[in-house]
C-alpha cells in the first residue's frame, strides 16, 4: 500500500489558516492596521469601500521594506517580531505570529507597495490566492500601502455569509477604535465610501477618547491611575450617572493590546457596586502595563484572550485603583475618620452612677386570640365568623388584610357557561367563559379558575409574549403606528451603534419609531411605537441596540424576532404592577389568542396548570 499521508500546498494550507486569522472583513483590518503600528508609523489612514468587501487599504509612513522583505511577507509564519521560542516571553509588538499577510492572500487580491527611507525606489507586488501576479520597482512615497480587493472571491461560501454593510463596518469601527485608543500618539483616519468617518490627531488619552466619542466625554470622564510591584494600571473610567443601557464603551488594554477578559470586567463593575443603576454598564478605556513574561498572548490567532500568571492579584488591585478613582473625586461614598466630626461626637458622657440599664416590660396574659367580644365565644357564631370579627378593626393590624381568605357569596355561586362542545374540556382555560372572576397575587401572577382547577399566570411573561406577536406582526404588515413626541429628543451614539442604527432603521420605523439622523454619530427620535406608553425613549432605543448586539445569532429574521422581543420586554407591564378584573381578563384574552400562549419570548412558562386532584393529594399529605 503506497503512503498516504502528504504535505498541504501552501495555497491550501494558507486558505484553512485564514479561516481562523480573517473571519470577516474587521479581521483583515485590525491586522493591516497593527502591522502599520509596529512599523513605527506616526500617521495611519484606512480607507474603506462597500464595508470592506470589495476593497480595504491601510496607509502608513513607517519603515517600510525592502525587495526581499516585501515578497517575504507573505510567506506562512514569515515575520520580524520574534526570532525563537524565547521572545514569546517578551513580546511588545501587536503581531508575532507571522500569519496574517499569508492568510489574507490566500483568499484576496493584494496589492503591496512599499518603500524605505534609504531606498531610492520602492516595490510592488500584486498578490492573488497566494500566487504572485507581477512584482515592479516603482517610485513611491516612505512607508507602506497595502490594499486588499474582494476579500473571499475564492472562498464564496465565507462571503456569503457575510452580514449586511451596516454590520460589517460596525465590526470595522470597532477595530480602528481599539488601535486608535491604544495609541493617542499616533494620527488616524478612517475614511468610508469617499467620506471622512474619523479624524484623530496626536494628543492625550483624554483627547482621542473625546475625539471618539464627543465632546460631551469631557465631563464624564474620572482618572484612573495606580502603580505597583506586580503592575500598573492608568486610563480613565466614567461616571455612573452616565451609564448607558448598551456595552460597546468598555476597553481593556495589556502592554497596549486590546483584550476581552470578563474577569477583569468584573473587578470594574465590582467597584461600581451600590452605585450604578441596573442593567447599565459604566464606560472605562484602562491600560495595564505587566511584565511580558507574567502574561501568554499566544492563547488565539486572534490575540484577544490573555493567560495571567496571578489573575486574582491583577483583579484585586484593579478593582482597588478604581474604587479608589471613584471615592477620590467624590463620585463613591467613603468614610473619613480624620475630618473633625467622628463618631465620638454623636457619644454623650454621662458619670457612671446617671446610667440606667435598659428595661422591659411585657404582658404576661396577652392573647393574640382573645377577642373584645367575649360572648361570642358562646353564642354558637361560626369559627370563619369570629376570626373575620377578631382581625377586622382589631387596633395595629392593617385594614382589609383578610379579604385575602373570605370567599364571598358572588364566587362560591358563580357559574361557568360553556359552549356545549366545551363542557368536557382538558383542563385548559377557555375565552368562551362568562362571570369570570380574577385574583392577583403580589401584584405579579393571575389566578384563574378552570374546569379542572386553576391556573397561575405569570402577568409580565404573558404581556411579553402577547407584545411580542404583536410587533412581529407589524413587522410582517408594515402597519406600526406611532405617537407624535411633545419634544424631539436626541440621542447620542458611538460610531459603531450609529452604524448599527442605520441598518435597524427601515424596521424601527415599521415599529412606529419616528428617527431621523442628525449629525455624524447623533439620531432625533421624533416619535414612538404608540402602544409603548409613557416610556424613556431613549433607554427604549439603547436596549434595543444591546439585545440586537448580543443576540447569538446573525440571521435576517433572527435580527427581526430581537427586535421584537427587545421591545416588548421595553413596553410589557411590570411585575409589581396592580391590575383590576378587566385588565386581568382582557390580558387573559389576548394571551390565549397567541399561537404559543404557553411560552414566553425567553422560553419559560407563562402559565402553570393545578388539578383539582394535585390539590387534593397535596391535603392529603398534611
């Protein structure tokens, strides 16, 4: 038998390493832009067309490279970042592993141009599915331009699956964000089909991150700063009260390199504790710089997860420094036994012999049962009866409390009138009931009674779920209807929820929302869905944007349904929230005309069923 086992082209083995390195156009970008950064470049322009699918071009007054380097870049595990084993120990630039530039001419077109500053002429090289077209000296500027065209023409199953242009650059401004906080030092540009999305100069941390995100930063923002054996941490953190329903304003920085670590995230949000409104998430860009040789980038192709060698130490000075920034600038509470008025003042003294010990007094004959009425113990009244005189104006016991247990004549002759093919149903409620009469329990579940029991209603899961194929139904039909704001209001977004916005619009606006942009990263919400109520319009269209951004999947109807269940957990009714016989029976109409009464939009129970006979075995066993 002859052998089997072969050596991969590289053209092959080039196409299953991109699969990891470029999984979208975003990829391709944060690699171009690193290598640009550890070129040593001061100035860094990206140029986007068609969200990256047809053409991406990162441009940079770096180094540049020579002839050999050039055509040598493109090479699998080809790089000038490390040279053994060791240097993985000390790494201090963005790339390392010499992948990148191989994989993104395995399945692109790739145009090279570059040039050092001691060479009189620079190269170009033309690169298409790994293969070398055409190489040519030519005169050109310090520094280098790599320009990639039609990303995945030769993979089509991975460009089919790319999302719509709205995503796509939401994913590329994210990533020139991160590279562009990273470096306040260095001048970057985004450009996006021929207009100018982005233009940050040189400057402080402080002035790229209002750059970024606004002017309006600049009072939102509390310094961060800590220096320790293990490591030091600086960056800036902001204030609770502008704690914003969506993520996306959270950065964490290793030696600079852009990480996701929920347990980092967690130390942050831990020194918010008791001081930030729920569900919202603080903005913080924070840089921790480490020994190289305490920490493993080497965990992913895309460089985004970290291995610590002491993570709880890391955790606990994080927390330490923030809780610290908060309480310094007044925006925590803390405690200061130095200032002049101590707990000592709140003592008054008093000679030994003035004290008194403490007494208590208590009525050895008290009855809880013992009524006023001491004849009616003997005058043949019913048990039901005392109890109801006892409890009733019986003096520091609440009013009404026992109409909770009385069953009152209307309830215990009460009829049920069904359809004559209803009177042998299966135990299930039915909207053919007349006289019906509902409880609510804590303001939070509906009883009702049925044929063979009793069900329990889960009042916010089923309003849920009746929203829910409500909007879903708008959706289909195009009929939202919308209520006119008294005045406009304007919100404010980063570039990447602007983007988003942008692709959600059409649908928003079957909804009823009333949008309109303003300005480069701002929309003027005009009105809102009408049957939305007296709502904050605002956290209304942010949770919106942070149930669509963390939704699992990418679907087009998947994206809808979010929509849909996004709003109408927004516009349900509230556990907690009273509701007279009407509105229970009205809810408990609407939720048995739904085509799954049964489930909420989480899928978890809206309602669950008591037999008569459950009840009786649960007696039974007392």
């Amino acid at each position: 038998m002859s052998d089997i086992i072969q050596l991969l082209p590289d053209a092959v083995a080039n196409q299953i390493a991109a699969g990891e390195v470029v999984q979208r156009p975003s990829s391709a970008v944060k690699e171009l832009m690193e290598n640009a950064i550890d070129a040593g470049a001061d100035r860094i322009k990206l140029i986007i067309r068609d969200a990256g699918k047809s053409f991406i071009q990162v441009i940079d007054n770096g180094c540049g490279m020579s002839v050999t380097d050039a055509r040598l870049c493109f090479e699998r595990h080809a790089t000038s970042k490390i040279r053994k084993a060791e240097d993985l120990f000390a790494i201090r630039t963005m790339g390392f592993r010499g992948e990148a530039m191989a994989s993104i001419a395995a399945i692109a077109q790739v145009e090279l141009k570059t040039r050092r500053a001691e060479d009189e002429l620079g190269t170009v090289i033309q690169i298409e599915g790994s293969q070398v077209v055409d190489q040519q000296p030519e005169a050109l500027p310090e520094g280098t331009s790599i320009c990639v065209k039609n990303l995945f023409y030769n993979v089509p199953a991975r460009r089919n699956f790319l999302k719509s242009n709205a995503v796509e650059m939401r994913h590329i401004i994210d990533e020139f964000q991160r590279s562009a906080l990273a470096h306040p030092e260095i001048f970057f540009s985004l450009h996006s089909d021929g207009q100018e999305v982005f233009h940050l100069p040189a400057g402080t941390l402080k002035q790229r991150i209002i750059h970024i995100f606004g002017n309006n930063y600049n009072q939102k923002l509390v310094p961060v700063e800590e220096d320790t054996t293990i490591l030091s941490v600086h960056g800036f953190v902001g204030k609770p009260e502008y704690a914003k329903k969506t993520r996306g304003e959270q950065f964490f920085f290793v030696n600079k390199r852009f990480v996701k670590d929920p347990y980092l995230h967690h130390a942050v949000m831990n020194a918010y504790d008791g001081i930030l409104a729920a569900d919202t998430y603080p903005l913080y860009v924070l840089f921790i710089e480490i020994d190289p040789a305490k920490i493993d980038i080497n965990v992913h192709p895309t460089k985004t997860e970290i291995k610590y060698e002491d993570e709880k130490a890391i955790y606990a000075i994080l927390r330490s420094a923030v809780k610290r920034s908060l309480g310094r600038y007044n925006i925590a509470p803390s405690l200061d036994f130095e200032q002049e008025t101590s707990f000592s003042n709140f003592i008054t003294s008093k000679p030994l012999e003035e004290i008194q010990a403490p007494t208590i007094s208590f009525n050895p004959n008290f009855n809880p049962f013992h009524t006023e009425d001491d004849a009616s113990r003997s005058s043949g009244v019913s048990r039901s009866s005392q109890y109801s005189s006892s409890f009733e104006h019986k003096s520091g016991i609440p009013q009404n409390w026992d109409t909770l247990y009385k069953i009152t004549e209307q309830e215990s002759t009460e009829q049920l009138h069904l359809r004559p093919e209803e009177k042998e149903d299966d135990g299930l409620w039915s909207p053919a009931v007349r006289q019906r009469q509902f409880f609510q329990i804590h303001n939070r579940y509906i009883v009702s009674q049925i044929h063979s029991g009793f069900i329990l209603i889960d009042q916010q899961a089923a309003h849920e779920r009746i929203l829910f194929e409500h909007y879903l139904e708008q959706l289909d039909q195009h009929k939202g209807t919308s209520q006119q704001s008294l005045f406009p209001v304007t919100i404010d977004l980063n570039a990447a929820d602007f983007a988003l916005m942008s692709d959600l619009l059409p649908d928003l606006q079957t909804l009823g929302f009333q949008l309109r942009p303003f300005g480069k990263t701002t929309y003027i919400i005009d009105g809102i869905p009408a049957d939305l109520g007296n709502v904050n319009e605002t956290t209304v269209i942010e949770q919106l944007l942070e149930d669509v951004k963390n939704s699992k999947s990418d679907l087009k109807i998947s994206k809808r349904e979010n929509l849909a269940k996004s709003l109408a957990r927004s516009a349900a009714i509230k556990a907690g929230t009273e509701l007279d016989n009407d509105e229970m029976a009205e809810l408990i109409d609407r939720l048995f005309a739904c085509q799954s009464p049964n489930l909420s939009i989480s899928g978890k129970p809206t309602l669950v069923t008591f037999t008569l006979q459950e009840l009786l075995e649960k007696f039974d066993k007392i």
